[in-house]
C-alpha cells in the first residue's frame, strides 16, 4: 500500500523537534503518523511543499497550460504521477484565516487539474484506485466556533467543493484545534494515541 502525504508548513517535515522558533506540532503529528504507517508496512511518498520550493501561484502560461490539460511545469506533472499511484493521501498543513495556506491550495489548483488528474466535462477524477483521502490539520479556532460560527469552511470547499465533486468518496477530517492552548502532556498524549 501506497501513501502519500501533502505536508504544508513554512518550517518543513524537519521541525517535529521541538526546538524553539523552528518547531510545530504538525510537524510532529507528521513523525507520529509516518511512524504508524511504517509499522503497517505502508510504503511513504512524502511531498514537502517548503522543502520541495512548491510555487503556489497560477501563471499565465500556467493557466494556459491548465487549459490544454498538460502539467503546468515539471514538478507538477511528477506530482500527479505520485497521485495517480496512491492507495491513501494524506493532507497535512496548519489552519489559517479559517482555510488552508497558499500551498495547500496552489497544489489542489495546479496539481489535481483538469485533464490530469479529472476528466472535463465530467469532472470524473483519473486516480482509479479510488484513494482513502486524510485530512489533518491544526487550529487555534476552538471546534465548536469553526463549525458553527464559521460554517467549517473546510468541509465545504475539500469534501464538497473537490472531494465529492470529482468523485473520490473516501475521506476523513483529524482537527486538532486549540493546539497554542494545551499544555506540553497534553500534545505529547495527542503524538502518543493519534491513530489513522
């Protein structure tokens, strides 16, 4: 079985370490995650947006490419390639402004584009072995206001707006909201008993 993690964080896969101003606990769920799916026998494709200097933003000529259904440049199509053989895909990355961070959504428009990875018009996704889709995501917004007061945005523009609409049916959300407000024991026994 294959995964393949989409991991978005300025300070990269690197900074689970706990040092100060280059640590993150995303980073850390990464490490406790690979590690599960290292004892599952689970093959691990890691794509470090930072680390690989991923551009999120949609060029013209980019666009132009988009349009004819050809990889907006080389990363990208090696990107897709790396989708199309997955068995699972996990989505990693912070909650900002309620969304996800540029990255996440330059790789969504760039990466999972018409004629590549979904057939137009039809909107039919081309990842045939139906991949489990994961998503996991920090937050300083408590949960009970993001899905009520904010409408859990999320939800709508990945599972409905993506997700649904090309139909991948397979998906879960993993929020860990509050992050900055727990104590130290209390992340640690997050990292301890997270299970996929």
């Amino acid at each position: 079985m294959k995964t393949v993690i989409i991991f978005d964080h300025p300070y990269t896969a690197t900074a689970g370490h706990n040092v100060p101003h280059h640590r993150s606990f995303l980073a850390a769920l990464l490490q406790s995650v690979m590690k599960q799916l290292r004892a599952e026998k689970s093959e691990i494709d890691l794509i470090d947006l930072h680390a690989d200097g991923f551009n999120p933003v949609m060029s013209a000529a980019d666009l132009a490419n988009w349009r004819r259904g050809l990889p907006t440049d080389p990363q990208v199509a090696d990107y897709q390639q790396r989708l199309l053989t997955a068995d699972r895909i996990i989505f990693m990355f912070p909650v900002w402004w309620e969304v996800m961070p540029a990255m996440t959504k330059g790789f969504l428009d760039k990466v999972y584009a018409k004629g590549q990875l979904y057939e137009a018009p039809s909107m039919k996704t081309k990842l045939v072995k139906q991949p489990k889709i994961d998503l996991i995501t920090t937050m300083s917004t408590p949960n009970l206001i993001y899905r009520w007061l904010f409408g859990a945005p999320l939800a709508k523009l990945l599972f409905r707006g993506t997700f649904l609409k090309t139909r991948l049916w397979h998906f879960k959300w993993h929020n860990f909201a509050r992050v900055d407000q727990k104590s130290l024991s209390q992340r640690q026994g997050i990292l301890q008993n997270f299970r996929l």
